[in-house]
C-alpha cells in the first residue's frame, strides 16, 4: 500500500500572522522525526503571486507557488490564518482581503478539510464556509465575527472546534494545539502526543482546554462586583449562594444577579462554578489530591458534582485533565 498524500495548503496574504503561517508545518514536521514510514504530508505556501509576502511581524515569506496552480490539484487539508488591524483607540479587529476570500472560497471546494488559525475564521466566514457551523476564534475578535455572521455559533472559549471537516483554531499558539489535533486525527493521539514533547510542550490540550482564566478576565468596572470576585476566591469551599452573595454585597438577589450579567456576561452560579473549575484543574496539575479531596476543597463537595463540572466546561474529566496536564 502506498502512502497516503496529504497536500497541506497554507494561504498567504501580507500582514498575515506569521507564527500562524510557520506553526502548523513545524508540527508536520516534526511527526515525521516520530515515524518510520513517510507522513505524506507536503506543505505548500499559497499565495496571489510568487512575490515575497511581508508578516504581521516584518518577516518576509517566499511563497511556493500561486492560488491559481494549487487549485489545479487536489488539497487535503487548507490552512487559512489570519491578519488584524488595531484602530487609534487600541481596538483590535480582523481584515479580510476580499481577494483571499475568493481564492480560499474556491480550494475550499477542492480540499478534504479546512482549517483556520486564529482570526482566519473571519476569511473562513466571509467566504461563506461557516454558515450554520459552530467556529472559534481569538477572544479579542470573537464579538466581531459574531456581529458580522448571526447565522455562526461564535464560541470563543475552546482553543479549537471541529464541526465536520472544517476547524477553527483561537489565538497564535492555539495554532499548535489544532495542528496536533489534525495530526492526532490522521495518525493517533500516541503520535501526536509524542510530537508535542518534541515541540517542548507540557501537554496537547484537548479541544475543550478554554482560552480564558477566570483570575485573567478583565477587571469589573465596579469595586463591589471586583470585591465580590475576591470574595469568592477565598471562600470556594462555602455555599456560595445567590442569597449569601447578596447578603455579603448588601445588594438584593435580583440586583445582584443582574449586575453579574452586565458586568460579568454570566450569571453568578456560572461564574462560582468557573471559578471552582479553575481551582480544581490548578490542584489536578500541580498535586496529588484525590479527587474526594478537590472536590470537597473547590466547592464540589462530590466527585459527581466535579465530573459534571468539567464535562459542562472542558469536555472532559477531571482523571482525564489530570492525564493530559499534570505538571512533573
């Protein structure tokens, strides 16, 4: 049996993210220093003309050939990073070439699966590939590619999301966590996770590893909800409930609540519950607690509660995150 070819495109265009371009081929790479027999994988950098493409960070790339000569062959897999523009107020927000989103609309049509880096889900979704889907994208241009496409399920916590055979990726490294997946995809979680020790990393974060930490979301614009985030970091254990938070804040239950929707975009048991998560998958990685005690330590106070827990926010289970993420 002769091996499999796997073509991997990667779409050029000027002021494109250059990790996002040089990320994924270094994990193709680096599979086949694991492998005995050939991947197949032959990555080709795409691009208008065969001029060199200037990066986001002044880096010059020489393309390998043009959009018209891939498309005359098959592609097995289509990777489209991304390219962004900050306006005079520090805002940041995608740009996409309508010339790239044809060229990309066109080989989506002779590619096996589509892949987006970080904000190349905007192209992705220009080009008319994510309609119905559900698709992720860095967190700072989430809202953007929900405004501009309604009919897309925009989830901006995953590091990546596979719906059918198009995936998006978020933010610049997650560009290594999607690769892997595509490489676990066509070759096994063993090889894969064998490609992420190559590359130094801790681990190869499932698809539900979220983008965000709960201490990392930007600061209230309130000091009584920034003191109520305090307080409930300190007291995980207790039963924080919506009474007892209110009676702390000196607020009313309804008030309260509404004031964690406006300022925080979740209701407080969403928050208290994302804040125990993070403080159980902080003790799976850094200790060797029974999960009896982090459940009882975080607020769980039962394995069950934990289990559905991480299921509900990660997609997986806290024995499994421990597999995967375990500091040594």
């Amino acid at each position: 049996m002769g091996v499999i070819e796997r073509r991997v495109v990667v779409v050029l265009f000027d002021r494109v993210d250059l990790l996002d371009v040089t990320g994924p081929p270094e994990v193709f790479s680096l599979l086949q220093r694991e492998m005995d027999e050939p991947t197949g994988y032959q990555v080709v950098l795409a691009a208008e003309t065969m001029d060199p493409v200037t990066t986001s960070a002044g880096v010059r790339v020489l393309p390998d050939a043009t959009f018209e000569e891939v498309a005359a062959r098959s592609i097995d897999t289509l990777v489209v990073p991304g390219a962004v523009e900050t306006d005079a107020h520090g805002r940041v927000r995608a740009v996409c070439d309508p010339a790239v989103v044809g060229w990309v609309r066109t080989l989506a049509g002779k590619t096996r699966r589509v892949a987006s880096v970080c904000v190349g889900a905007h192209i992705l979704a220009d080009a008319g590939l994510l309609e119905g889907r559900r698709a992720t994208t860095h967190w700072s241009t989430a809202q953007q590619l929900a405004a501009d496409h309604p009919s897309i399920e925009v989830d901006a916590d995953p590091i990546f999301i596979r719906d059918g055979d198009v995936w998006t990726g978020a933010g610049l490294t997650a560009c290594l966590d999607l690769s892997l997946a595509l490489v676990a995809d066509d070759f096994g979680e063993a090889l894969a996770l064998r490609v992420a020790r190559q590359l130094v990393m801790f681990l190869k974060r499932p698809s539900g590893q979220s983008q965000f930490s709960v201490s990392l979301e930007p600061i209230s614009t309130t000091r009584r909800i920034d003191d109520l985030r305090h307080h409930i970091a300190r007291n995980l254990a207790a039963p924080l409930t919506v009474p007892a938070l209110a009676e702390y804040a000196h607020v009313s239950e309804r008030q309260l609540t509404r004031v964690f929707k406006s300022e925080l975009g979740m209701t407080p048991a969403a928050y208290i519950e994302s804040a125990r998560v993070e403080a159980a998958r902080n003790r799976l990685e850094t200790t060797d607690d029974t999960l009896d005690r982090i459940a009882s330590t975080c607020g769980f106070n039962t394995t069950d509660t934990l289990t559905r827990a991480f299921r509900r926010q990660l997609n997986t289970t806290p024995m499994e995150y421990r597999r995967r993420f375990r500091l040594t």
